[in-house]
C-alpha cells in the first residue's frame, strides 16, 4: 500500500462520555460552594455536575478533551488524573482537563472555606471527583469510533449581551465555537462547544449545586443534536460575566430576574441554539493530524495573600513553589487539527482566567497604570493561522487571573482616577504572569523552540 493510500485508510475517530460528578451530600459534608464570598454551604443539588470528554484519535493516540464542572483544578490534581486515566487507558496521548470555573460547584482549590485560611477542600470529595475525572476520559477512548467532523463559528452581537465587562477596556472575546464528531450512520457523538463566560449566574447567594448556565447547554444541545455535550470555557477574566447582563426572557418579552435558575437557563439555552443551528449547516471538515504540545512554564508568584494561603494549608499541598522558593509552574499547551497539513483549528491552552484583551487584542493604556512602559503582549487569537480558533481557560491549571502588564494596577492612582481599586489583581498571582504565559503560548503556535 503507497503512503497516500496508508493516509486515506486511518480514518478519524471519535468518542465521547459523561460522568456526573456531584457531590453526595449525606457523604460528602460540608460541601464548600467555590467562587464568592467564604463559608457558602451547600444546602442540595439542583442539576448534576458532569466531567465531560470527548476523545479524538488520528491513527496516533486519542487526544482527550474534557470539560468539568468546578470553580477549578490545580495542576496537581490534572496530573494525578492523567495518572489515573493512563492506568484505565494507557494509550492516551494526551489529556486537556480544564473546569468551567463553576461558581455553584464544590470549592476544590481551598479558597472558599469557613473562615480565611482554612480550606473548603473536602477530601473525600476531591480524591472522588479525579477518580471520576479520569474514568470519563477512559470511557470516552474507549467508545472510539470512525467519526466525521465538523466545525462553526458564530459571532452574533446577542452572545455579547450575555457579558458584563466590569474592568475596563470593555472587551469581550464573544466568539462561538462548535466542533461536532458524527458516526458514520450520521449520528452525534460528542459537540463541543467553546465560549468565554464565568458560569455564575445564579450569584452569590444560592446555595445548590448547579452547573449554572451549562446546565441548560448540555441539556439543549443534546436534546437537539444527541450524543454527548461538551464545554470548554474560554478567556474568562477581566471580568466576563453574565452577573451584570440584561438578559431578556423570550416567553415574557422583559428582563429575566437577575441570580435565579431562569436566568442561567436563557442563556445555556441560546447559546446551544446558536450553536446546534450553526453546526448543523456546517460542511465536513477532513483532518488527518491532531498535534498536541505542551510546555512547562514558571511564573514568578508575587501575590502576597496567596503565598499566606499555600503557607497556611488552604491548597493542602497543592501549588508548591518551585525549589528557587519564587516560581509557580503551570503548563501551557496548543492542540492543532491538520489537513494536509493546513491547519484547520487550533486550541490555545491557557493555565488560568486570560484577560480577553490577550486572547483577540485591545491592551489599552490608561493614566494610573503601575507599568506605562510595559510592552504589549500579543494576541493569543491574533497569532493562530487555522480558520477556527478556540482559547481554553483554566487549562491543566487555575492560577487566577491573567492581566496584561501595561494594565496592571495594585498602587494608586488608580486606572482612569477611580475613586477605589479595580477587581482583578487581588486574584492574580503576579504581574508577570501575562509576558511569561502568552510568550509561551505564541511559541507554541509560532512553531519557536
Ligand atoms: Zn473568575
């Protein structure tokens, strides 16, 4: 058989599997609700939280994409899942985990226990939910099947009114993007969606366990389309967040109330619409290569209440600073679909909640900045060269926000003589995070060793 043909023969496969990964709450308790204010307990479930993978598999190992429903995963915890996953799978290739960022999900990063300083990590829960993890991406590898792709983007000024952008510049990276993998006999096995909002719509103030708004996604995705729903969230910081939106109520033509189940419901609703109806027309696309890449990288960690935090247990070992006592080490990736060797997507790994500046430009200089000098990074989205282009925040990591350098600001005055301190530092681990974190990610998609 010549090469072209060997070629033809490895056709593409697909597979894709849903775990749900809600706490038991007679077993696991308290239950710490992650994201807002500390000691939010949680009193029941409202909707399943999932891990959700979809598995993708050249002729050189599966790739596995999965999304999971929590507020976020510290790399140790991704890597004691690709352990768990290579031991039920071992011909896994590689293996993107990265949480939605669910404020309505268990506090699995420490922050939001009973009091400042004392974890919400609920260790029985946490060693469960990897477990969990891990076996969703061996089942989606092991459901591998010959599969057809295909891709959408959407942009529509509707996916901005979704976002509130609190933080000047207002920014938005509001593109959808829909992957579907079909079956020979045309049946769904996995859509995967990618967008960029903090799934916290309900507020701070619920207290049930909810996907949020990604609730209504996979519901009405796949009630659409079948097969199994997957999200990855996008550049979620600075701060893309459905919390101060408008969001109108199709059945009653008025503003639907702001922290309740509704309102999460309107918007997972529309954006699975939008993407169903975008994938739905959309034309085969032939990949013959998926490359994956992954890079090591060291960000000085400057953040004060965050070294307090590790020093006082809240992360229960998780985060150790590396031996030089400065640096956090996070992973950056970049996941490319090939045909003949033309890109076709390409998927920016990024370890925390990327300013969206960063991911489709926009870096603005205003009076008031800590560093007026600092250069500009470039855009993340702007680099790529594929025709679709997905950034995955919270990728393999959560280390918080990721500002730009030229938009820093911890010492008054402050951006634009605000009378009080912009949110957004107080979660990031340093400034330096943004040039050390995009470089990375541009050489990666540069092809720069
Ligand atoms: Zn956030």
């Amino acid at each position: 058989m010549s090469l072209a043909a060997l070629g033809l023969a490895l056709s593409l496969a697909a597979g894709a599997a849903r775990l749900a990964v809600t706490p038991d709450l007679a077993r696991h308790f308290p239950i710490y609700i992650g994201g807002f204010g500390q000691n939010r307990i949680a009193a029941g479930v409202h909707d399943e939280l999932w891990a959700r993978c979809l598995a993708l598999d050249d002729g050189w190992g599966p790739v596995v994409l999965c999304g999971v429903d929590s507020i976020g995963l510290f790399l140790e915890d991704v890597e004691a899942i690709r352990t768990q996953a290579k031991r039920r799978a071992p011909q896994i290739r590689y293996l993107l985990v990265a949480a939605l960022h669910d404020h309505q999900a268990p506090d699995t990063m420490g922050l939001w226990g009973p009091a400042p300083l004392v974890s919400g990590i609920h260790d029985g829960y946490q060693a469960w939910l990897l477990e969990r993890v891990a076996l969703a991406a061996a089942q989606a590898v092991q459901s591998l099947r010959p599969a057809r792709l295909q891709l959408a983007a959407v942009h529509r000024p509707e996916l901005h009114s979704f976002l509130h952008d609190t933080r000047p510049p207002v920014v938005h990276d509001a593109e959808l993007i829909v992957l579907r993998a079909q079956d020979r006999r045309g049946r769904t096995i996995a859509t995967l969606v990618n967008w960029a909002n903090h799934p916290e719509a309900l507020g701070s103030r619920n207290t049930l366990l909810t996907a949020d708004y990604p609730a209504s996604l996979y519901s009405r995705l796949e009630e659409r389309l079948g097969g199994v729903a997957v999200f990855l969230n996008g550049a979620v910081g600075g701060m893309q967040s459905p919390l101060g939106a408008t969001v109108t109520d199709p059945h009653t033509g008025k503003p639907a109330e702001k922290d309740t189940f509704r309102f999460a419901q309107i918007i997972g609703h529309r954006v699975a619409d939008l993407a169903a109806d975008a994938v739905s027309k959309a034309p085969p696309v032939a990949i013959d290569r998926i490359e994956a890449r992954e890079r090591e990288v060291f960000v000085p960690l400057a953040n004060k209440l965050y070294r307090a935090a590790s020093a006082a247990g809240v992360f229960k070992g998780r985060k150790p600073l590396h031996t030089n006592g400065q640096d956090l080490k996070t992973l950056v990736g970049l996941i490319r679909f090939r045909n003949q060797n033309q890109p076709v997507l390409e998927m920016a790994l990024v370890p925390g909640e990327l300013y969206p500046e960063l991911s489709v430009g926009g870096i603005t200089r205003y009076p008031g900045a800590d560093f007026p000098d600092a250069p500009e990074e470039p855009a993340i989205k702007k680099a790529m060269s594929a025709p679709f282009r997905m950034l995955v925040g919270l990728a393999n990591d959560e280390i918080g926000y990721i500002l730009p350098r030229a938009e820093w600001d911890e010492q008054p005055p402050w951006l634009q003589n605000a009378p009080k301190r912009w949110y957004g530092e107080v979660n990031s681990v340093g400034s330096e995070a943004a040039p050390v974190i995009v470089k990375q990610v541009v050489d990666l998609i540069r092809g720069v060793e």
